[in-house]
C-alpha cells in the first residue's frame, strides 16, 4: 500500500512540475507586458522605410521601418501594418530601461498573452488529469481489490454509448447496493465495457455485480466488471475478459 502510494505521489508531482514550467511561459510574457505598459514611454518615429507584401489572394500589408531617439541615442524597429503610415512618423512605446524594447502600444499583447495563458493552462491542466486519472484508477483498483469490502450490487442500468463510426458500442453498467447496518442505498457506476450482457432465465432476476468499496468510504469504489462476466462466462470460451 505504501509503496502505490508513493508511487502516485511521485507522478503526481512529476506532472505537477511539468504542468508549471510549461504554463509559466506565456504568464511570465502576460507580466512582462503589463509592466512595459505601464512604464512604457512615448515618443515620436520617422518612417525610414516599409516593404510591401503581397499574399496569394493579392492582398498587401507593409513592414514598416523606423528610427526613434532616447535622449541622445538612436535606436530603430519595425513592425507590420496592414496600411502604410501617413506623414512619415509613427508614435511608438519603448522601455526606458532597455531602449530597444519598443511596440506602437503601450498594450503590447498583454490581452492575447493573458488569452494564451489561460488556454494553455487548460491544456497544460487536462493533460496532467489525462496523465494521473489512469494511474490514480490503477492504483486505487489495486488497493480495493487488496483490502477493500466486496459487496453484490444489483444492476438497475446499462447505459450505451455508440463510437464515433458507430461500429463499436461500448457499455457502462449503474448498480445499487443497499448496506443493511445503516439502510443507505449507493449508487455505482462501472468503467466502459464491449461485451453483451448475459441474459438471465428469469426475466425477474436481478443481476449482481461485485464492487470492491473502502471499508469508511463507499464513494471510494471499484466495479468488477471482469469478475462478472467471468462468471457467466462459458468455459469453453476460454479466459477473456471484459475491457474497460
């Protein structure tokens, strides 16, 4: 138990720490950009030159080249446009302690930063869910089965759930258990499954599924899919069990 346990903690902050690192980029460029806007100084800068772009569908945007002056020193950028400027001066922002740092807005994308952000923290998110839930669902399998409750439940649901070919439907099985001592029914839900269900003799009679609970908490559950399958199984089928 101890040693599944520490292996899940393991995992956990291994992806945890991978997670971070990858969503700290775009919100470090998010900061980067609320601190240039509001420190940013604006000043006036000559055009000294632009080159036109023509794409596939023939329509134009312009690089537009420039040159502006931080006290005594000269410093120049570009940045793209889709009109040419007028006049031949452009306002532009710059960082008055990196000079060369300079965008034509005080907002330098920090709106799209803080976009980006948020998106790839929610995939950063639903990749480390997507890494930990089948490791957590091993793990916790692995610990019922070893010292959790095994207690019959009755099956009250089949819920179908076609492909997206529609050639391969999977099933998920919802059954009760009702404990004696307290009265309380609880409710189970099974991981997915491709095999057809047995059919009983007795349209009335109740299939009973074994689920493996913890013994203080029957939120904390395991249904046995293959354990009962395997026994309405026919022997000269051989051993295969349900996939879920």
């Amino acid at each position: 138990m101890k040693k599944r346990d520490e292996e899940l903690t393991r995992a956990t902050i291994k992806a945890v720490i991978i997670g971070v690192i990858i969503a700290a980029i775009p919100v470090i460029m998010f900061i980067n950009g609320l601190v240039f806007g509001q420190n940013a100084i604006e000043t006036t800068a000559t055009v000294t030159d632009f080159k036109i772009h023509i794409d596939s569908d023939g329509d134009k945007d312009y690089t537009i080249y420039f040159e502006y002056t931080d006290e005594a020193e000269r410093f120049s950028g570009n940045y793209r446009s889709s009109s040419r400027p007028a006049g031949g001066v452009v306002t532009v922002f710059y960082n008055p302690g990196n000079p060369r740092d300079v965008s034509t807005s005080r907002n330098t994308g920090s709106f799209w930063w803080f976009i980006t952000s948020a998106v790839v923290i929610m995939f950063v998110w639903a990749g480390i869910s997507g890494v930990l839930t089948p490791i957590k669902r091993r793990a916790r399998k692995t610990e019922l089965l070893a010292d959790g409750r095994r207690v019959m439940a009755a099956l009250v649901d089949v819920t179908i759930k076609s492909t997206s070919d529609n050639e391969k439907k999977d099933a998920v099985m919802i059954c009760e258990f009702t404990d004696e001592a307290s009265r309380e029914t609880h409710k189970f839900k099974s991981y997915s499954f491709s095999d057809t269900l047995p059919q009983m003799d007795d349209p009335e009679e109740k299939l009973l599924v074994p689920v493996y609970v913890d013994n203080d908490n029957y939120k904390k559950y395991y249904v046995a899919v293959e354990e009962f399958f395997q026994e309405f199984q026919d022997p000269d089928e051989g051993d295969e069990s349900a996939s879920y």
